[in-house]
C-alpha cells in the first residue's frame, strides 16, 4: 500500500552510499559542470582559472576525486568579494552565478543578514519542488509522516528557506500544512493548535521548548495533550542533544526527528545516531580539513567541515559550497536498517570557542545545561567579552534557574555543574545564575551568545 512502502523515493532510496549512486553523482556532476560553463560567468571565470573548461571536463574531471582536488571551493570571503564587485546588487550576482536567469526564479529565500549582507537562496521550481522538497519528503516519510497528517509549520515564513521553501515543497508530501510561522508569536500559534489539531510539529528546537512552557498557561492543557506525534526540528541542535530530546519527546508525547544542515534527517531509533543524508543522487557531499580546505576520507568517525555541490539544481547554484558546519560522519550500516550514510553536526565555525586550547561549541554546552533539567529551566546565554575565538578563561555563562527550584540550593547544584563541564566540555566555567523568565525567549532560533564587544 501506498502508505507501508519503507522509502518516499523507492527508484532511489534503496541504492543510497553505494558504488552505484557514486556513478549517478559522476554522470550527473559532469552535466552540471558544463552547464556552470556555458551559462554562469561566474563559475566559468573561476574553472578556467584552475584549467577547466568546457572541451575537457571529461578528461579532467574522471572521479569525484578529481573534482574536489581541480575546483576551488566557494566560502564566505568568495561571496563577499563576488557581492563587492557587484555593488552588493544580489540579482546580478545571482544571474552571474546561476545556469540559468532570473526570469528563471519562482522564490528567492535568504539567510537573516543580521551580521551583514544576507546570503541569497534563489530556488527555480526544479529547487523548490525536486531537490528541497524531494528530500523533505524523504525526511518526513522516514520519519511517520503520511497524507493524512496536518503539518504545524512554525519556522519563519520572512525570507528564510526553513520558511517559505520548505512550505512549498513540502506540499508535494500530500499532508495539510497550516502555516502560523514563528512570527505570530507564543500565544497565537497555540491558539492554531487549538483550533485546528496538527499531528506534525514543523520549527526550531527552541520554539518548541517554549510551546512546552507555555502550553498549560495559555490552554490549560500540558503539551503532551495537543495532539502532536510527530516533532520535526531544525535550525539548531534538537533530538542530537539527549537530555533536550527526552525533554521534548516526554513533554509532547511525540518522538522528535532533526532535519536539515545538509539534505537529511534522523531516523526512529531509540537511540539518536545523527541523520542520514538522503540526497545524494541530487548533491555531492564532502568532507574538508576547517583550516587548508583539504579533503577529509569519508570513513566512520571523519570530522571536517561539511562541502555541498548541488548537481540537479536550477537556481540553487552550489559548486563545493559551506554553510559553516562542522560534522562527524558514519558511514557503517545504521541499526535502524535504513540507507543513507549519516552525519552528525559538531558546531559551526563561526560559533566555535577556543578556551586554553580547548575547542568548545554552543552545542556541547546545550547537552550539559539541559542535563541538569528540571532544576534549571534550559535557557542559557554564554557572555562574550572580545570577539571570538579565543576567549580568556573563565568562560562566562548566564544559567536560568527554574521557578520550582529554590534559590539558596544554586551553590550546591552550581558545583554539580561545574563537575559537569569539566568531565563532559574540559572547561570550567564562571556561571551567572538568573531568575526564572530572566533570559529571554525566542520564537525562531534560541539565542545562546550575549556579545558585550564592539562588533
């Protein structure tokens, strides 16, 4: 029956991280690079700079090996230089870069721009519908979703690709979607719960954190009472925390799936063990060294910064880009018997903090702060006095106490924590104890920086 069958993608699926998918992605990256060089100016100039061209491709480029050691790979600085000389005019900067115009575009998302120019998303229908929504339904049917499902979808609709794009794609799962967008805020996206009884939770960790506290004040019901069985997170670390996703799965009744940082997700197992990239017959998925850009081996327990080269895309013109993270990969069979190699995120490069040599990530301090729930209430903020990386030691955090836990027993819970640190991050830090509902919440992505420098 339609809604038994074990993959959305069943032609496909099946043959994910085999040697037969690697020469679908050949094939199909030595299609994409001819068309990056007869259509875009930009790729065009920077192949023929490292001598590729449109009369050698094949030669050249005889392995994905070979690909990654001839193309340079395209960072921030290549986006920022590319914006400067375009006058920071992004619809000449993407008409430069993408195979195909403009006129092409049905939806143009974007990163926020809150620390500078915002990094466009241009997605043609072949974006929105078979490369983004493709996975996502991949994702979603591996996850329990089914037709007869209502979508919760809660991530910002304004610009952000977790918005919009992935409400149009997602419409070719068949499902309801009801699109309350984080913008609405706490009290009227219950209110939508309410009313009209979604099954599937779509939204950022720390969204759904904040549904859980407030449900029983704004409706009178705990959360594990709206109906929800399904919580599909990203934007933020979520079921890869285990203390925030038993949380989460205890508070709403529901199990909780990551998705997203690539084109993936996690699957059912009890035990979380990272998400499995499903699109690799539509992206090239690399790993290279943070600091030389060197290839990392893909083998089990490999860490480098995740590299993604789009090969059935339109507008989303993806030649060996990074988005910043940083993952760890395994390639071994997973337990829960479904294909796709997986990757688990670390942290990103812009987020990661040297303390005594030690590297330290947002992450890692999510884990030992939502450990010590219900004591605390899981909001913390890590204080920046001088722009990062290297952080003079001690390492300042504000930690949230919860209503219920009474104030004169923070000594004795802040020495637990401090044991924590040291054990599970190598770090003793200075904790800054705030009242409950002291620290701010957010709708969108949780906060976890409070930068007290000049930026």
């Amino acid at each position: 029956m339609y809604g038994d069958r074990p993959y959305w993608n069943m032609d496909i699926e099946p043959f994910l991280n085999t040697p037969a998918m690697k020469d679908l992605q050949l094939e199909k990256l030595k299609i994409m690079l001819k068309r990056y060089l007869t259509h875009s100016s930009f790729h065009r100039k920077r192949m023929n700079d490292v001598g590729l061209t449109l009369d050698n491709v094949d030669a050249k480029v005889k392995s994905l090996e070979d690909f990654s050691k001839i193309v340079p790979m395209y960072t921030k600085e290549t986006f920022r230089l590319h914006s400067q000389a375009q006058g920071g005019n992004m619809v000449r900067l993407m008409e430069d870069e993408m195979p195909v115009g403009v006129e092409d575009l049905i939806l143009v998302n974007s990163t926020t721009g809150t620390t500078g120019e915002p990094t466009p998303y241009p997605l043609a229908s072949k974006d929105v519908y078979d490369l983004w929504g493709e996975t996502l339904c991949r994702v979603f049917w591996r996850g329990g979703a089914r037709r007869d499902d209502r979508i919760l979808q809660s991530f910002a609709l304004s610009m952000v690709i977790a918005g919009t794009g992935t409400l149009m794609g997602l419409t070719r799962l068949g499902a309801m979607i009801i699109p309350v967008g984080a913008e609405l805020g706490t009290e009227r996206i219950l209110s939508m719960v309410k009313y009209f009884k979604p099954t599937v939770f779509l939204g950022t960790p720390s969204l759904a954190s904040y549904l859980l506290e407030k449900s029983e004040e704004k409706l009178g019901v705990p959360a594990k009472e709206l109906g929800f069985k399904l919580l599909f997170c990203g934007g933020e670390p979520g079921a890869g925390v285990p203390e925030l996703k038993e949380t989460l799965e205890q508070g709403f009744g529901a199990r909780l799936i990551d998705f997203g940082a690539a084109l993936g997700g996690s699957c059912l197992h009890p035990e979380y063990q990272g998400m499995h990239f499903l699109g690799e017959d539509l992206c090239i998925y690399e790993l290279v060294d943070p600091e030389t850009k060197e290839p990392i081996p893909m083998e089990d327990g490999a860490r480098g910064e995740a590299v993604f080269t789009i090969i059935e895309g339109d507008g989303l013109a993806w030649l060996r880009n990074s988005i910043g993270d940083i993952h760890e990969v395994t390639m071994s069979p997973c337990p829960c018997g479904n294909t796709g190699f997986r990757y688990k995120i670390v942290g990103r490069t812009d987020d990661m903090l040297k303390v005594k040599g030690v590297m330290v990530y947002p992450t890692q301090i999510t884990g030992v702060v939502e450990s010590f729930s219900p004591r605390v209430s899981g909001q913390y903020r890590i204080v920046l006095t001088q722009k990062p990386p290297m952080v003079v030691p001690p390492l300042e955090i504000k930690i949230e106490r919860a209503p219920d836990f009474p104030p004169d027993k923070l000594p004795e819970l802040e020495k637990e924590m401090l044991h924590e640190f040291h054990s599970r991050v190598k770090i003793t830090p200075k904790i800054i104890w705030q009242e409950p509902g002291e620290l701010e919440r957010s709708t969108y992505k949780g906060q976890k920086f409070e930068k007290l420098y000049d930026q």
